[in-house]
C-alpha cells in the first residue's frame, strides 16, 4: 500500500505539467484532463484509507522512501513519505474538496480563454499541498510550504490584467515570504539541535532539549503558520487575496492553504507541549485572531470579504486549540474538517451568487435571491447554519469541543479564554445572519449599471451546483459522524495524543451558553438587517464600523511601521553610506593626493633644489648626533 502514497502527489503534479506545458492545443479538453486527474488523486487516497481501516491504531503509519535528496556526509535529506492519520484526514480533504472545485471550476470558468491554465495551477496547488502534508522531514515539508505558496501567488494574479488582483498576488507572496523565514530558521535550528529532518528523530529527542531551543524553535514555527494561515499580525493579505477567482478562495483560503499552519502545529506538537511559553503565544495569536477577523467580518459588505474575515476567525479558532496542546490538538482538526465543508461550500455559494449577478460583489446590491435561486439559497443557508454552531450541525460538534477545551485548560486562562470563543461565537453569528440577510432577503436591491444592464439573477449550472449539494451534505453530517461516538478522537488521538483537562463547567452547560449566545447574535444582525430595509449605499457607521472596513487599520499600520519605517530606514543607511563609507573613502583618496602633490613639488629636477635638500638633511644628521654626544 505505501507505494501508492507517491502517486496521490504525481497524479496532479502530472495534469499541472501537462496543462501548463501542452499549449492551446488542450484548451479544449484541459478542464477534464485536470480535473480527472485530481479525482484519481482522491481514489487513490480512499483506497489507501480503506487499507488504513483495516490496521490496528498503533499501526497505522505508512512509509514510503522513494531516494536520498541530498546525500552528503553529515547532512541527509531524503525525498521519503509518511502517511498516519493525521496526513490522511488531509489528503482526504485536499483530494476531495479540491476535485469538487475543479468540477466548479468547468462551469465558473467557462468563458475564460486562460481555463487551461487554470486548471493546470489548481493541479499545481493540489500537489503542492499534499507534498506538504505527506513528507516525513521538515525540509520535504519546506519544499511542499513553498509550492504552495508559488501556486496561491499564481491564483490569486490569475485575472492579471485587473492591477487590484496583481497587487494582491504580490501582497500576499511577500507576507508569505516573511512566515517562510520563520520555517527555514526553525529547521536550521532543528538541525543544528537534532542532526536530522526526519520528524520521527526530531520529536522523539524533544525530551534531552533544553527549552530554550524548543521555545526559540516553536516561535518560528508559529511565524510561519502565522504566513499561511493568515493569523495576526501577518493577516492582511488574506481580505486582498479574494480578487482572484472565487474557486481559488474555497480551496486555497477556505479548505487547504490557510489550514497549513493549523497541520504544522499539530504535527510539531511535541516542540510546543516541551516549550509551554511557546505553547502561550500560539493561544494568544488564535484568541486574537479569532476576534479580529470576526469584527471585520461584521463590516464588509463585499460577500467574498466577508467570509474572507470568517476564514481568519475560524482559523482562529483552530490555533488556539491547537495552542492548548493535548487537550486541543485533535478538535482543533476536527473544526478543520467541518470548516473546509461548510466554509468551501459559503464560497461556492457567493460565487455562485456573483455568477448571477454579472460578478457583483455588493450585498447591498442583492436582496431577495433566494426566489431566483434555490438551491444556491438552501445549500449556502445550511453552510450558514453549520458555521455559526446551530445545533446537530458539523459546526455545532466541532467548535463546541473547542469551547469545552477552552474551559478545560483550567484556571483564570482557561475563564479567559472560554469567555473569548463563546464571544467569537456570538459575532459568528451576527456576522453570517447578516450576509444571510443581505444576500437572500428583503427586497431586491440590485440597480443597472453603468451602460445600463440590469443583473437577471439565476440558478447556475449543474457543474456549479452539484459540488455545492454535495459541500451542504457534509455541512450538515460531518459533525455528527465525528463527534458522535468520539469517532474522529479515536482515529487521531494515536498521533496527536489527548488529555481531557480540568473543565471547571460541564459539557451541558457549554453548550447551554453556546446556543444562548447563538440566538442573541442571530437576533441582533434580524433587528438591524431583517426588520428594516438595507440601504444601497452604507451609512458612515461608528468608529469601530468605519475601523472594521479598513480592516482595523491593518494596513496602515503596517505601511506606517514597515514601508514608512523602511523608507526612512533605508535613508539612513544612503546617509551613512554617502557621509561616512564613502567620506572615509574619499577623504583618504583626497589625503594621499595632496600629500602626494605636495611630496611632488620636491621633485623639480633642478640640482640646487636637490643640493639644498642634501645640505639640510646633513646639518640635521650632525645636530642629531651632537644632541645625543651631549646627552
């Protein structure tokens, strides 16, 4: 069964070459091509699932070498993979959830001249993404990390000739660049620390480590989550990230790529339970970010952005319970699962909306949808539900294990930090009853535009469709399947281990105040956006409305503190080169020569000059030498 592990790599990396290096004599059937080849990528991983089912717990692991990357005395690093239940629950929902967006994908992008392409970077991504998660060494991993990042770069910038989609592409490489310096140092300290890669060797030798290093480690593995998962303080490129096509944002920002950081926790969770100050900041990030990302979800009224906001709350909410260690790690991926459902499902589902509505993005502009399309309306209402946590939902089973964990840490952090996820809870719902609302509801809003085409709202097609019926099954029963009967914690805790904590409520009563929170959210977004009409143009707003647009100033802050602050750093070191490098410089050249001018001047070529100077050095040579008789 391992040798087929290399193959759930090579099937899309196959369809990216192909697609991209075919030329336009695939245009024609390159969607099928890529789009069958990520399907054989999923049945690939099913049969090594079912294979895996019929294992023992504790022998479950999966191996596959296939040669030495860089085989020198002292440094190995070999191209080898390893396939155990956690790498397996994200195979199957790369595999899965991607070839459900590449079918998407052949209606969405149905007249776009460049679909060829882009169904060769959604093949591209898919390899990279699983590379990342099968390697068995951090520096196999790194590779993974990377291509992942060139394809999202590639996605993001797909509509190039938009300067908006251009300018986020960038945005988000370069922050992503600044996460990936954290990862390389972490291995360099990893090997200089372990003398090996290999995550066996790495984190079966945390316990003869002095904390120290596991903390300085773990921090720079936090950075580099904080890249990809889009978590303070490098979340700004996500919102920006939405001007890509709308199957980029389910499965790059919704599914997959911002769930990096989540795996790479997880997977490194001996470092950070050895280094609790680490273990710290990882809670703090998440607590942060879930709150920050759910404020700025209230705000937008672009629905991509919007859930761009919800994507970083959730993650959120992710990163901290991977930050408790034990007690968090498995429903930390379990919310993973669910949310690549439901929340890839809330992305098809606006892009479905913006299909008929001539690509707008407005909600201020919609209104009343749920008459002209349906299924649209009941397959993103049950995504809506599943997110905010309804009961019997896969977001109720998933988050709400998160809640518990929270209080379950024990002590004043674990109040804090409970009260902190039931808060999240209620903006969640807020937040997503208000696109609900706005969206779906009311009267219709939409007006012609500037040449005077009015939108004619729309069912999509069935290519669109479907993929978002079978996303709405797994919102509503993924949950229940897991939670019930602790299916998804037997299967992952051998790998991710698991402590029940010191819950000081009880389980009942988490939820009691989870669906009380629940209900008020939802009854404050009906209050402002269901009983009163939606204005077409947005009020100016309080001050934390009018911050929570400009995405709580994220932007500024980071032009003010990094590009002003580089600017005049960047001066500074032009001074210093100008004024002192280069005046030492010169001013030594500019010496020399005019001792050099003077020294020449001695040299006229007339002998009495030359008579003169050899009387003079005489009579000095003979007072010297009486001086010293004389002393």
């Amino acid at each position: 069964m391992e040798n087929l592990i290399a193959l759930l790599i090579a099937a899309p990396l196959l369809g990216a070459v192909v697609l991209l290096c075919g030329g336009r004599r695939l245009d024609r059937t390159g969607h099928w091509l890529g789009t069958a080849l990520a399907g054989a990528s999923f049945l690939i991983g099913v049969v090594l699932f079912a294979g895996m089912l019929g294992e023992s717990a504790d022998e479950r692991t999966l191996h596959q070498r296939l040669f030495s990357w860089i085989p020198v005395e002292g440094f190995q690093a070999d191209i080898a993979f390893q396939l155990d239940q956690l790498s397996m629950t994200f195979v199957l929902l790369i595999t899965g959830v991607g070839t459900l967006i590449h079918i998407y994908s052949i209606g969405y992008m149905e007249h776009d001249e460049r679909r060829r392409r882009f169904f060769g970077y959604l093949n591209l991504f898919l390899s990279a993404m699983l590379l990342l998660v099968l390697a068995d060494n951090y520096l196999l991993l790194y590779f993974g990390w990377e291509g992942v990042g060139l394809a999202s770069y590639l996605l993001i910038g797909f509509w190039q000739h938009k300067p908006s989609a251009a300018t986020a592409a960038k945005k988000a490489f370069l922050v992503n660049r600044v996460g990936d310096i954290g990862l390389s140092i972490a291995i360099m300290l990893m090997f200089t620390t372990f003398g090996t890669f290999a995550f066996g060797p790495v984190l079966g030798s945390v316990g003869e480590t002095g904390e120290g290093t596991l903390t300085a480690i773990g921090l720079m593995l936090l950075l580099a989550a904080c890249g990809k998962s889009a978590q303070v303080p490098l979340q700004s490129w996500l919102g920006d990230a939405m001007e890509g096509p709308t199957p980029v944002s389910a499965l790059i920002h919704a599914a997959t790529m911002v769930t990096a950081g989540v795996y790479l926790i997880v997977r490194s969770g001996a470092i950070f339970n050895a280094a609790p100050d680490a273990q710290l900041v990882v809670v703090v990030v998440g607590a942060v970010t879930l709150l920050f990302g759910a404020v700025v979800g209230c705000a937008k009224d672009d629905i991509k952005k919007a859930l761009a906001g919800s994507t970083m709350s959730q993650i959120g909410y992710m990163i901290l319970a991977a930050g408790l260690g034990p007690i968090g790690y498995v429903f930390a991926i379990m919310h993973l699962v669910t949310h690549g459902f439901f929340k890839a499902g809330l992305f098809l589902g606006a892009g479905s909306v913006m299909h008929g509505m001539n690509d707008e993005v407005d909600m201020r502009k919609y209104g009343g949808l749920r008459k002209h399309m349906p299924i649209t309306f009941v397959t993103f209402g049950l995504g809506y539900l599943a997110i905010i946590g309804f009961p019997g939902l896969s977001g109720f089973f998933s988050k709400d294990k998160i809640i518990e964990s929270a209080f379950a840490k024990g002590g004043a952090e674990g109040w804090i930090l409970g009260a902190v996820t039931l808060l999240g809870a209620a903006i969640t719902a807020f937040y997503m009853t208000r696109v609900m609302l706005m969206t779906f509801f009311g009267e219709k809003r939409w007006q012609p535009d500037a040449e005077g085409h009015e939108p004619h709202p729309h069912e999509s097609p069935r290519s669109m469709t479907i993929p978002m019926i079978v996303l709405a099954f797994g919102s509503v029963f993924a949950g229940g399947f897991f939670g019930i009967g602790d299916r998804f914690l037997n299967w992952l805790e051998p790998v991710t281990g698991y402590d029940h904590g010191h819950a000081p409520i009880s389980a009942a009563t988490v939820t009691t105040a989870t669906v009380v929170v629940l209900l008020i959210g939802v009854g404050v977004a009906w209050l402002m956006y269901g009983r009163r009409p939606v204005p077409v143009l947005a009020p100016r707003g309080s001050l934390l409305t009018r911050a929570a647009r400009r995405d709580l100033y994220q932007d500024d802050i980071n032009h003010a503190v990094l590009v002003r602050g580089g600017e005049h750093l960047t001066r500074s070191l032009v001074y210093v080169d100008h004024t002192l490098v280069d005046g030492v410089v010169n001013g030594t050249a500019a010496s020399v020569g005019g001792l050099s001018g003077r020294l020449r001047k001695m040299q006229n070529g007339y002998a009495r000059s030359y008579a003169v100077s050899m009387f003079g050095g005489t009579a000095v040579l003979i007072a010297a030498t009486l001086l010293m008789r004389a002393v």
